[in-house]
C-alpha cells in the first residue's frame, strides 16, 4: 500500500477510534450522571467494593447474603408470580430481587436451554435498572448427571456426565 492511501487510512481509523475528551466509558449503574469509584473499571477492586458497600443500604447488604432456589417460566419472562416446578411452587426471582433485594439465585427446573438464556437476559436487565445496578449471580445444582439423584436438577440439552463418585472411579491421578 502506498503512503498516500495509508495516511488517510490511518486517519479514519484514529478518528473513528478516539475517545473525545478521553473519558473512559463506564455504564452509569446508579443513574446520577457521574462516574463513581465501583463504575470505574480503571480503579482497584478494593477502592471499587468499598464504594460500592458505602452506597448500599442495609436491606441491599442482608439480600446479598441469600440464595434462594427460583423457578423460570415456560416461555423465559420475568413474573412477580411463583413458578410451578417439580409440582410445588418455587418464588419468583423478579419479585425477590424487587422485594427482598436478593441478587444471587439457585435455578431449578429449566424448560430449555434458550429459555434459560431469555430469562438470564431478562433477570440481568431488571437488575441493572435497581438502584445500584448490581448484576444477579446465577446457581445451579449438577445439570449434567444421568441417573435422577436428589441432589441434581433435570435440564434437557445439557451435556450427560457422571455423578462425582463416577469421575473418582476413573482413578485418573
């Protein structure tokens, strides 16, 4: 390539690639038109948490604490409702993160993998549009078992493995 179609390449890509004003470019989770210390991703984990622990309320602090299992709708959307899974009813994980400010959740029952995708998506932009926009950590008891033991959740579309004594018996050290 020669020089003089170069330049004006190089050009082109600085301008489409610059930062005006170089502010570096966070997502305002808190919705108060600034950047704070925990929406920095320059500053440290630690100056980040303390922030964040600082601008939490008490009620947000002991939901962080819970972990509750949650049921997920045939068709992936969020509902305030309690969901049927296993015939018993499990709560809703909009309505604990609403309510209790619960933000970490154990599914059970998940009808498909591309549900368990939508309701994933769904879960995470309602917890971005609480206050402090904490992302929701999602559990899950072993999906990957071939024998139904009580301690595994049945999921179709999921790889089958076997169950933790079966790898031990492999005896692969």
């Amino acid at each position: 390539m020669k020089l003089r179609q170069f330049l004006p390449l190089l050009a082109l890509l600085t301008a489409c690639t610059s930062n005006p004003g170089n502010e570096t470019p966070y997502r305002d989770l808190n919705k108060n038109g600034k950047m704070d210390v925990y929406e920095d991703p320059g500053q440290p984990i630690n100056a980040r948490t303390d922030d964040l622990l600082q601008q939490m309320t008490l009620e947000e602090k002991a939901g962080m604490l819970f972990i509750d299992g949650v049921g997920i709708r045939e068709d992936g959307e969020l509902s305030e409702e309690p969901v049927v899974v296993n015939n018993g009813p499990r709560p809703s994980a909009a309505s604990l993160l609403k309510n209790q400010k619960m933000t970490h959740f154990n599914i059970w029952g998940v009808p498909s993998l591309e549900t368990l995708a939508k309701w994933h998506n769904n879960i995470q932009k309602l917890a971005e549009a609480t206050r402090l926009g904490i992302p929701v950590t999602i559990a899950s008891d072993p999906r990957h078992y071939f024998s139904k033991s009580i301690f595994s959740m049945e999921a179709q579309g999921f790889s089958q493995w076997p169950e933790q004594l079966g790898f031990a018996a492999i005896g692969d050290t």
